[in-house]
C-alpha cells in the first residue's frame, strides 16, 4: 500500500523586528532575524510552535503567531488554535513558502510599550559610599527571651562556639540584600521562600529543617554560603563573598530536639552572586523541586527544565544536571505509583458511577497478586454499535514506564475513516492467556445482530481465542503488517534488500487483489523469486487474508493500524501513576467524541467527508463507461478494456470494489444514473452523516475526585492489587515510534549491506576476502 506524504512548505519566522505602518495602512516588517522552518499539511499548531522554539532557541510560553492573508498588508491575522493553523496552510497551500511574524505576548497587567524596572526593598538612607545596607527592624519573637546586651554589627561574635541566644542588633527584614535589581518577572517562585528565615531565636523541628530553610532562603536573595561548621548538633554558616559579614549558627536546645538560631550578621556588603549549581543544586534536592512539574509533563525535556529553574529560582544548571535530577525525580514519582494501584478498585467504581452502563473491571492472574484492567465506557460501546461497522481491530501497545506492561486496544472505524476507541486493558505482557482474558471481556459489551470482522495478528493465542470466544460470530481477518513481518522473518537464505522488498510488495498486492486470476499472477511473481517464500504464502490461510477468499466484511482495512490512536495518547501519559494513566485516556476519548460531535454538525453533505470524496472520484470515471443490458438487474459495462457485470438489485459488481469498499463503483454508478437512481441511496449507511452524529451522539462523563489517600491500613478481605511483576531489562529501553509493518511493505525492511565487489550480502568491499585475479 503506497504512502502518499503531505505537501511540504517553508514558513520564513520573522523575529525580533518591528512593524512599520504606512500612510495608506499597509504594514512591513523591518529588523530582527528570519530562521525556515518546515512546514505541512499534517501539523498541527503546537508542533509547529515547538518547532519555531528550537530554532529561536526560546520556549512556546506566550508565543504568539501572526501573517497576513494573501495581497491584505494592513490586517495581522493571529493563529489561536489549530482551526486557525490550519485555514493559514490551506490560504498558502498553492505556494510554496508563507511568512510568519512570532511575538511574545505580554504579561497581564504590565505595560507592554515601558517595562518599569523592579522595586527595590525599601531601606534606610545611607552615604553613597558604604558597601552596607541598614535595614528596619522586625520584633523578637515573644517564645524566646531577648538578651539585653544588644551587639553592634560591626562587633566581632565567636558565632560558632557560643550557645547563647543573642539578638541581632539589626534583625533581618524582608530583603537586606544590596543587590543588583532583578526583573519582577524573574524569579517569582522564589519569592515564597524570602522569609523563611527570621531572625535570632526562630525555631526548627531538625538540623535537616534548618538547612533546607536556608538553602530556600539563600536562592530568594541569591546568594552562596559556605558551611564552617556542620555537625550533628550545630551548624555555622557563612557568605561565600570573600569579605562579606553575612553568618549564622544554629544549635540544638539542651534536651530537645529543637534547633534554635542563636546569632546572625544578617547583612551583606556583596552584590550576591547568581546561584550556582555545582555548589548547592544536589541531584536530589533539585529533583524534589521538580518532581511535580515532571508528574505533570513526564516528556520535559532537561533544557527546559533548566530554563525553568532559571526563569522561577535563579538557579544555573547545565544539560547533565538537569537530566540527572529529572532522572531523580522520576525514580522518586515511580516508586510512590505502586501505591497508585491499590486505587484501582476505588477508580472502577468512580468510572461506572459516572458513566453508566461502562465497564471498568480488573482480573487476577493466577499465581499474581496483579489485576489486569478492563476499561470500556458508555458512549465507546453505544458509539459502535450505533454508528460504526461491525469491523474492530486488535492491536497493543508496550508501556514504556518502570512497571512496563502492555495496554492491549479494541479500536473501530467510524464513517469518515477515523479511529473509533471503543475498550482497552492494561496487563503484564501480551501473552495468549491475556488475550482470552480481553476478548471474554470485550464480548461481554460489544454484542451486534451480525458477525463481526476482527482485523489483528494471528500470533500470541489470538487466533486460537477469536474462535474460542466469538466462534461464528466472527471473522478474523489477518492483519497484513504482521503477515508480511513474519514471511520477511520465515525467509531463508541471504536474500537482497529488493528482493525481500519486491517479495513483501507482492504478497500486499496479493491481498489487494479482488479476484483470483489476479492473486495467482502476485503469487506465480513471489515464486519466481523463491519456491520457498511462494510455498510460505499459499501455508499461510489466504482465506484470512487474501481479498480474493475472505468471507468477511472490513471495507479494504488489511492492517490493524487503528491502534496507533492509543499509541499516541500512551506515549504522552505511560509514565503516570495507572489511575491518572487511564483517567487521561478517558479525557482524551471525551475529547475527541466531543470534537467530532462539534465538526459533523457543520457538514453539508449527505456522506462524510472522505466518503464525500471517494465517491465523486468513482462519478467522475462513471462517464467514461459503456453499459450493456444483459438480464433483469444484471448489466454487462464496460471501462477501458476490461469487462464487468453489475447486478444492482444485489448490490454487487464483479470487479468486488462495491463488495470490498461499501460504495457503489464507477461501473455501478454509470448503471445507476442510466435509470435515473442516486448513487447515495446504494451507499453504506454507516457513510452517511445522519450515521456518523448517532456514533458521537453520546458523551464520556468526567470523573471528579480521581485520587484518595491510600489508606494505612487494608480493610478485612480488601483485595490487594499491585503492579505487575515485571523486571526491567538492562540498557536503554527501545521504543517504537511506529509498530512494524502495519503501514506498508517498507516500513519494516531493514537494508542489508552488500558489498559493492562480490554482490554478496552481510560485509562490503573494505571487508570482502574475494582474491582478485
């Protein structure tokens, strides 16, 4: 099956200038920089976005994109969302380039023609020439009893041998940092942390308590420190600014547990120094500070992390700082998910609350204290049986998390071709055993008056399940990408790249091919390149793949691709805790049936869309084609030199593409129009939009209050679910961005190497050990 790419343009990014208005209202656009970027059909606003951020080297936050629409230079249009997008591409579809301007939206409330420098903390006046800040003074907390000898500042204090509680002659206020004004937008996020250290005679629960606190407090008035002393009973800390008077000591009290600040210099005569990481930014304190953000964006990548850091806290990391504390904070997140699996009984119960007539159950394997998860909602299962054909496909997809396992997928095709979600469970691995366990389920809630056609692997028990469970109620149709990977698998013997490749391409022809003289030429062309693979493919039950002989319906779906919508949604959220996973696939589905719900209703048509398409194309040949009665509904039409009856009453032609596709051919089409009858009326009513609005009728309810606290203690006869029992292997886990062969014959061929000398395969000329003569 051939891949038909997108148009590609180049949208030229102007950035960085500014718009000059002439007198007649047109605009320019003068100064700044241009970078191209790449640009298609199939993109959508948000990838176009991150593309312009890497190569402006900038993030998406407050990106805003304007153009203007072709031979209008006085109105910018902006682009919003991805209706927007994609009505900018369609006006420049035609062209091979378009401009667009990028610019940084304003912050709320601030004026974007001035931006005022921050306010500094207001000080008491001093000469222009001291280098130290006199600052107001706060009041003594009452719990601990001041000293009556106050110490002047400039006075020298054994800080760390003394335990007495002395006061500060000058207490420490908000900001007594003298140092450079920092903008208001930065660090904004540290701010929460300025006052978490008060003074002489505050108290705190641990030494531990206390170094965090000032850890805090140090990157809100960015500043380094040294430890002079850092024992378990004392802690004496100074400036890091050669010079610089700014020290502290904290002790124990005798007999508590209590760390109590004893003395304090709180002032500096430095300018503060940008916190550094190498000093103070540990691997894993900076990964507690990220570990939500990584929850909710499990795909940040480390650069912006770093920019994020720098943007809210000042804190200066590089690249390999940055990965190794996501990297601990992802170890930290996925320890605590385990306890996420214990919610699975509660999470069942808040979805079929919410949602009735769902299905959300769990399993026990045997000798396994994990439960396999089923999850099939409401408007999923009225959707198909409503408005989508009895056609579903099969399909898993790996979840690459630390509990790995494989979320296996029941997907259908709607009217207009789009991938229709209607169940899927979360299990250890895909075996045979899981499969049945699916399969038992998903009966229990797709029951349709006439047989169903799965489209799946024939491998891992599916097979063997499909006829165990469905029985006649069913057919299985092989899915062609697996098909095509085994024989390419099964081939022996060193067989070149192209011939492997002209041998998969000739058994997709085969399967395309509606009649038999067309299938036996396909298969007489593999064996005409090996006895072996021909022998393969007559082995390989054609009547379950082969168009030629299947006794189903699935309207030329040949491979089980449908399953790459679950794979996109998985990938963004597999490393969640598993009720988050599951309740953002059910946001994703109530998403995308209400999104479909929206668009259909502003179709004019009789057919959807693609279908719209796809018919007026056969209209169109139905012109050129000859027809000659032969019996009652029976035509003998003729297109080209080939020769084909049509028997209309039967809704049948021997050319089998009304059979195969669900719309009349052009053969039947010429017959229809001769008699004065509309092809729409021959059309499958599952093309029709009347259909397709009755599939996305129903809508998936949210579901509040997904997360509870574990309680600390199981209830009697409480069942324990736990995470599957799965180890991970060693390196890097590999991941595939798109499943092997469930596209066309090429997608899945890995290129041999050949030597370029001998023509022998699996070494080249540099390596090849032919003597020349």
């Amino acid at each position: 099956m051939a891949i038909v790419p997108s148009k590609k343009m180049i949208a030229i990014c102007q950035y960085g200038g500014d718009f000059d208005t002439h007198d007649d209202g047109s605009m320019t656009y003068a100064g700044g920089e241009a970078y191209a970027v790449d640009l298609d059909e199939n993109m959508q606003l948000s990838g176009f976005k991150q593309e312009i951020a890497e190569t402006i080297d900038s993030t998406v936050d407050g990106m805003v994109v304007k153009y203007f629409l072709p031979g209008n230079k006085k109105n910018l249009i902006t682009v919003s969302k991805d209706k927007d997008f994609q009505r900018m591409v369609n006006y420049y579809k035609e062209a091979d380039q378009l401009e667009v301007f990028i610019m940084k939206e304003a912050p709320m409330g601030k004026n974007v023609k001035k931006k005022q420098p921050a306010r500094r903390p207001q000080k008491t006046p001093q000469k222009p020439t001291e280098t130290t800040a006199v600052v107001q003074a706060t009041p003594i907390p009452t719990s601990i009893p001041a000293s009556n000898n106050a110490i002047a500042l400039n006075e020298p204090i054994d800080i760390e041998t003394t335990t007495e509680i002395i006061p500060g002659a000058v207490p420490i206020s908000a900001n007594p940092f003298p140092m450079a004004v920092i903008d208001s937008d930065q660090r904004m996020a540290a701010k929460q942390w300025e006052n978490l250290i008060t003074g002489v005679g505050q108290r705190f629960h641990s030494l531990a308590e206390f170094r965090e606190a000032l850890r805090k407090f140090s990157i809100a008035h960015a500043f380094n420190f040294v430890y002079k002393k850092n024992e378990n009973q004392r802690v004496t800390v100074k400036c890091k600014a050669e010079g610089c008077p700014w020290r502290i000591h904290a002790s124990k009290l005798s007999t508590t547990q209590l760390v109590c600040i004893k003395t304090m210099r709180p002032v500096h005569n430095c300018q503060g120094v940008t916190s550094k990481a190498p000093f103070r930014a540990k691997r894993s304190w900076v990964g507690n500070l990220i570990k939500e953000k990584v929850k909710e964006s499990p795909k940040i990548k480390p650069k912006d992390i770093a920019t994020e850091l720098k943007r809210d806290y000042g804190i200066d990391l590089n690249y390999s700082q940055a990965r190794r504390a996501k990297e601990y904070a992802r170890e930290q997140l996925l320890g605590s998910y385990k306890d996420a699996y214990s919610e699975l009984p509660f999470f069942c119960e808040k979805i079929m609350e919410t949602n009735p007539g769902s299905l959300a159950t769990f399993s026990t394997k045997e000798d396994s204290s994990f439960h396999r998860l089923f999850v099939s909602f409401h408007a999923s299962i009225s959707g198909f049986l409503q408005g989508c054909r009895p056609l579903l496909f099969l399909d898993s997809t790996p979840l690459n998390s630390r509990y790995q396992g494989m979320l296996l997928t029941a997907t259908a095709a709607d009217g207009d071709d789009g991938a229709f979600p209607v169940a899927f469970a979360v299990v250890d691995e895909e075996t045979a055993e899981n499969w049945r366990w699916f399969l038992t389920e998903l009966k229990l809630v797709v029951h349709t008056p006439g047989q169903i056609t799965f489209v799946a692997d024939f491998q891992k028990g599916l097979r063997e399940s499909l006829r165990e469970i469905f029985g006649g109620e069913c057919y299985h149709a092989y899915c062609l990408g697996y098909l095509a990977e085994k024989l390419n698998k099964d081939l022996k013997g060193h067989f070149s790249h192209d011939a492997r490749r002209l041998m998969v391409e000739d058994l997709y022809a085969a399967a395309h091919a509606p009649k038999l003289e067309a299938f036996e030429k396909c298969t007489e062309d593999i064996k005409a390149i090996s006895p072996e693979a021909y022998n393969w493919v007559i082995r390989s039950e054609p009547e379950h793949w082969a168009n030629t002989f299947f006794g189903g319906l699935r309207y030329n779906h040949m491979t089980s691709n449908f399953g790459h919508l679950f794979y996109s949604w998985v990938s963004e959220a597999n490393e969640l805790p598993i009720t988050q996973m599951i309740d953002e696939l059910r946001g994703k589905m109530m998403q995308l049936i209400y999104t479909r719900r929206v668009e259909s209703t502003q179709w004019l048509t009789r057919l959807t869309p693609s279908m719209e398409e796809k018919l007026k194309n056969e209209i169109i040949k139905a012109r050129s084609v000859q027809i000659l009665r032969s019996h009652g509904s029976k035509f003998e039409v003729r297109y080209g030199e080939t020769v084909d009856i049509v028997d209309i009453e039967n809704w049948d032609c021997s050319c089998k593409g009304w059979l195969l596709t669900g719309l009349p051919c052009c053969h039947a089409i010429a017959v229809l129009e001769s008699y004065g009858r509309s092809p729409y009326d021959h059309c499958s009513r599952y093309f029709h939009v009347e259909t397709y609005q009755s599939t996305y009728a129903d809508s998936i309810h949210p579901i509040p209050n997904v997360e509870r606290l574990v309680d600390s203690e199981a209830e009697d006869g409480a069942v324990l679910v736990t995470p599957p029992p799965t180890m991970r292997t060693p390196g890097r886990t590999k991941i595939r961005k798109v499943a092997a062969g469930r596209i066309g014959p090429s997608d899945f061929l890995k290129r041999q190497l050949q030597c370029g000398k001998c023509k022998g395969l699996g070494h080249n000329k540099r390596s090849c050990k032919e003597i020349e003569e």
